[in-house]
C-alpha cells in the first residue's frame, strides 16, 4: 500500500534523528509524539486484525504469531482483544484517534460478554469519557463495579468460580525467604486489605521501605498479633504460640554454637532470636550427654500481664521515632538485655514492634532513637543492644 510505504519512509527518516543533538523540550516531546503516534497506529493494527479474524477465524492467533514473533499466548490475546474491540466501534476509533491507549481500551472489553451488547452500545461515550481519566487498574475495578451494577448474577457467578480456584502456597527457599502464590476471592479479601493497608503506610521521612516491604511487614506483624493475642484452635494439645530452640552454647556466645531455631523456619539470626527473648515465656530444659531430659524449669524473670498493660497505657505505640503500631502490635523490650543484667522493671521495658525491635538488637538503632522521656537516668551500660 502507498500510504503504508510513505509511513515507512517517515519512520525511516524519524530514526536518523541525533537524539543526543535535541535540546531537553525537543527530546521530551518527539518521546511523547511518538509514543502517541505509535499508540494510534496499534489501535489501527488491532482493527484490521479484528476484520482478518471476522473473515478467517480458524487460525487467525497462529499465524498472527508467525507473523509478528509474539508468543502463541500473547497472540492469541491480541486477536481476542481485536474481536472484543470490533463490538465496541466507539472505543476502538478512540484508540485510533489517541483519545484512550490500546490498554485502556483492553481493560474496558471486560464488558463484552458480560452485560447486553445493546446497554454495551449505550455506555460506549460514557466508557471512553471514563477511561481518560482512569489507570488501566482502575478501569478494571470500574468494570467490575458496571457489571455487578447491571448484572448482579455475573458478579455471584463470578465469585462462585473465584472460590473454586482459591489456594494458598508457601515454601522455604534454600535462600532462607519464603515464596509462594496465593488466589483468593475478591469478596473474601476485603478484611484483608482493610487490615493490611492502614498498617503498611509509610511510617515517618526515614521510612525508606519499599510499598511492597511495608506490607509484607504488615502480614508478618498480623499473624505474630494473631499468635500472641488470638482464642486459636490448640495444636499438640496446647494453645498456639510460636517456639524457638535456644541452646546453652549459643545463649553463652560461644562461637561455633547451633544457631537458634523455630520449629517451622529452622535457623534464625541471632538479633531476631534475643528480640524474641525479650517478652516470652522462657523455659530452662537440661539434657544429659544421651539427650535424656533432666529438668524442666520455667525462668521467673518474666514481664507479667501487669507490666504489659503498664507499659502499654505509658508508651501507647512503639516508640521508635515515627512509628505508631498500637501494643497489640508490639513486642516489651528489655532496654539493658537480660543477658547483661537488665531487670524485668518498668524502667528498663518499652514498646517495639517486631520490625524496630529486631533492628536494636542488630544495633542499627539506639536510645536516641527511641521516644523515652520517662526515662529517669542514663541507661548502664548506655544504649547497649
């Protein structure tokens, strides 16, 4: 075609330009032209692949494969985005005419199949008025929000087939991280979310983690809420709780001694074992040379349910600079570890979550970074970890 091959020549002519030669303005503008440019000619690409797959359906995705190099899936989704658009005339010439992108308008054909083509027809304007102002997430969410408006039998069916899919998997890395995969319903993630985000947000200016660490931070400090807090179902005959191993030899320090270990997770840090230590129930076990159990004793030294709650209505969050999770939240830790002499008081106790309380034992922060004006005297010996 004539105009095909003028467009060649133009593309050809736009490549020879020294994009080290523009000016800044120049150069932020020939990236946004042509990325708008390039977003009218896939509109205009995605129409006649929609009209090839009208007139030969059977083996449209396959050869649409051979001829681009694209993956037979992602084939396969352009051609079922074309047929999609070729129901939706209003959106797909709003791509070509670069009012929405080709994403935009992918995310909007969610409604075919799912409401009336008629009402489809109808909303076309409304639709591409919408997605202008909307991420392509947001345009998905919109399209859930329209089809559970007009179509509540959709939205049921919908969720009936989420919950047949639902799972949950995890595994132990040779890496010591644990990875898996989840699908939940949308319906039955709701409290998910509600709980997760308000405890994800970004904790003060020196808050340097990252949206997603925060809230993996964030399900880390559920569950440990979970086990602490929770009227779980027992498990061996006793309540819930969270054991670790410590042995004599790595409680002295002495180098080469096995490290601490939890009973799902094996191997720990040590600076994640002692803020463990510092608000759990202790229990002192001897063994012989032949592994036989000599005595069982509970450590006396034990913050009480009194002291928690003391400290809690002192502290009212952790009390490191910037952070705001409430107790329920938060480990009672020993400002003098007990390890070297720090008695069970109130004095020598403050609020840290999980995340600062690990973080003082590997001595990234210390007092001055703590909220404790109740502090009477100067900590001996000072700002140990």
């Amino acid at each position: 075609m004539e105009l095909l091959d003028r467009l060649d020549a133009l593309v050809g002519e736009l490549a020879l330009v020294q994009l080290d030669a523009l000016e800044d303005g120049s150069l932020r503008a020939m990236a946004v032209g042509v990325e708008r440019l390039a977003g009218q000619l896939r509109g205009i690409a995605s129409q006649a692949l929609g009209q090839i797959e009208r007139r030969v359906p059977d083996g449209c995705a396959w050869w649409w494969r051979d001829e681009t190099g694209l993956s037979g899936e992602a084939a396969g989704y352009a051609v079922r985005r074309s047929r999609d658009l070729r129901s939706m005339p209003v959106v797909s010439d709003a791509v070509v005419t670069g009012e929405i992108s080709l994403e935009k308008a992918a995310a909007l054909t969610g409604l075919v199949g799912r409401l009336d083509p008629q009402l489809i027809e109808s909303f076309e304007p409304e639709l591409v008025a919408g997605a202008k102002d909307r991420t392509v997430s947001g345009i998905h969410s919109w399209v859930r929000f329209l089809i559970a408006q007009n179509s509540e039998q959709d939205l049921v069916d919908e969720q009936a087939a989420a919950e047949a899919i639902r799972m949950l998997q995890y595994r132990l890395g040779p890496d010591g991280v644990v990875r898996g995969r989840f699908a939940i319903p949308a319906g039955a993630f709701e409290p998910v979310a509600a709980v997760i985000e308000p405890l994800a947000r970004k904790q003060g200016e020196h808050d340097t983690r990252t949206a997603a660490q925060r809230r993996a931070d964030a399900l880390v400090d559920v569950f440990e809420a979970a086990a602490r807090w929770m009227d779980l179902p027992q498990a061996g005959g006793q309540p819930v709780h969270v054991s670790y191993v410590l042995g004599a030899e790595w409680a002295a320090g002495q180098e080469g001694a096995p490290p601490a270990a939890g009973a799902w997770m094996g191997p720990m840090t040590r600076a994640r074992a002692e803020a463990a230590l510092c608000d759990a129930r202790l229990h002192r076990v001897l063994l012989d040379e032949n592994g036989q159990v000599r005595s069982l004793e509970a450590v006396n030294d034990q913050i009480t349910r009194a002291q928690r709650r003391a400290v809690a209505a002192r502290d009212q969050s952790c009390v490191a600079h910037g952070c705001n999770r409430p107790p329920a939240f938060c480990d009672v830790h020993h400002l003098i570890s007990r390890e070297d002499g720090g008695p069970t008081v109130l004095d020598n106790l403050a609020l840290l979550c999980r995340r600062h309380h690990v973080m003082w034992h590997e001595g990234r922060i210390l007092l001055p970074h703590l909220r404790v004006p109740w502090l009477r005297k100067p900590l001996d010996p000072p700002m140990v970890a």
